[in-house]
C-alpha cells in the first residue's frame, strides 16, 4: 500500500511514490532516467516520473490509498488515471462533486457510502489519528481532553474527527517562557489623555467664575467661547484623536 497526500505538490508526491517503490525493490527503470545517490536520496524529473512509476506497477499487487481525491489538481488526476489501469486505487472524499474535471474519475469507482461509526470504531479511529498525528511531546491530558471532544462533537463522522484533530495538530501551543512574554505585552504602554483634558476644562471653569468676581468681562468671555469650542471639539473627535490612547515616548 503507498498513500498519496495530495495536500503536497506534484513533484513531491512522485518523488515519495518513487521512493516507496525503490524500497520495495519493485522500481523498474531500464532507461535509468530515476538518479539513485549514495545516500540513499532519489533524484528525478517530473516528466520521468510518472513513466517510471507506471512501469514499476504493472502485473503488481499495489493499492494506492488517496485521501479527498476531490483536491486533485489536472495533472495528479491525469496520473491516477494511469494508475487505475494497473493497479488498486482507493479514494476517500466527503462530497461528489459535479466538476468535469472529476466526473469522470468518480464513474470509475465503485462507491461506498460510509456511515457514522459506531462508539468503539470511533474511539480506535480517533486514538489511531491521535497518535499518528498529534506530536508525542503533548501532554496525555491533552490527548484526552482532544479525544473526548471529537468523539462528542462528531458524533461519529470520521470526517468531523478528521478535521478537529487536523486543526488542533496544526495550532502552536505556547509554553511558559512565551506566556510570559505575552504578560510583559500587557504592561500599560499607553496613556489616556481624557482626564487631561477634564482639567483642562475645569481649570477653565474655575478661572471663569474668578473673572466674574473681577469682573473682567472681555476674558470671561473669551474662556467661554474657548470652553464652548474645546468641548465641541472633544465630542466630535474623541474617537478618533483627542481620546485615542498615546503611545509613551521611549
């Protein structure tokens, strides 16, 4: 059996079928055109490989096993055709798409429709994704903790399974030295600069009620109209700049 991970561009998907079928001992190639070096690496042109591989599995017993066959791009679906001819071909996909492009791949096939799996499949399958999947340095805690929420959100779909292990082998846990980090981050680098201008405008009150006591109209009334037009200001552009927090200076 050699999977086929379609998620991986097309010269890397052929070079590991290459690779699996050297290992095997079962790589046919008479016009030498597969480079095999010294260690053990395979070096190959994409325009070789595919004559090659087919080569190696005619009048053999191989199973490709192709995960969301629906992903396929022109020239990967061009090389399972090819492959159909000499060799066992099983494919997964959640849905039956009605491209073109794949309509006629899926004829080929014959199909079986997979139900929910029962409590103890689903449990072996999800162990089985778990292990194979998530990095063995996790905590077993945190296994846990994945495996009885994908058991209870799916209900059984393998491929509700599937996606929420996916998901949560593809997020970075933090560890203690970058959650520290994160907590010097939260340190106040910012000021508010609303209570600066509260005073600024009390102080201007109380200046103005000295000035009647004076009696000094012509100031009394130039700190009105300039408290009228602050004001006017600090509520029209309080979102945008007078409120905005500030960044300290270094």
């Amino acid at each position: 059996i050699i999977k086929v991970n379609l998620t991986k561009t097309k010269a890397t998907i052929l070079t590991e079928i290459i690779e699996q079928l050297y290992k095997f001992n079962d790589l046919s190639d008479p016009e030498e055109l597969i480079e095999v070096k010294e260690d053990g690496t395979i070096s190959t042109l994409a325009k070789n490989a595919q004559s090659v591989i087919i080569q190696s599995v005619v009048n053999k017993n191989y199973v490709f096993a192709v995960d969301d066959i629906d992903i396929a791009t022109p020239q990967m679906l061009e090389l399972i055709l090819d492959l159909i001819n000499h060799s066992t071909i099983i494919a997964t996909t959640t849905e039956i798409k009605n491209e073109r492009k794949i309509k006629h791949l899926y004829s080929l096939f014959d199909k079986i429709h997979l139900n929910e799996l029962d409590k103890t499949s689903a449990e072996n399958f999800t162990d089985y994704l778990i292990q194979t999947y998530i990095p063995k340095e996790i905590d077993t805690n945190y296994k846990s903790f994945l495996k009885n929420e994908a058991l209870r959100i799916s209900k059984g779909n393998p491929s509700i399974i599937k996606s929420i292990l996916a998901q949560a082998s593809a997020q970075k846990l933090l560890n203690e030295d970058e959650i520290k980090k994160l907590r010097n981050l939260e340190s106040p680098e910012y000021i508010n600069l609303g209570p600066v201008f509260g005073i600024l405008l009390g102080s201007i009150t109380i200046v103005k009620i000295l000035q009647i006591g004076l009696e000094n109209r012509e100031t009394y009334i130039l700190l009105s109209i300039f408290s009228f037009i602050a004001y006017i200001i600090i509520r029209i552009f309080r979102y945008f700049f007078l409120f905005r927090p500030q960044r300290n200076k270094p």
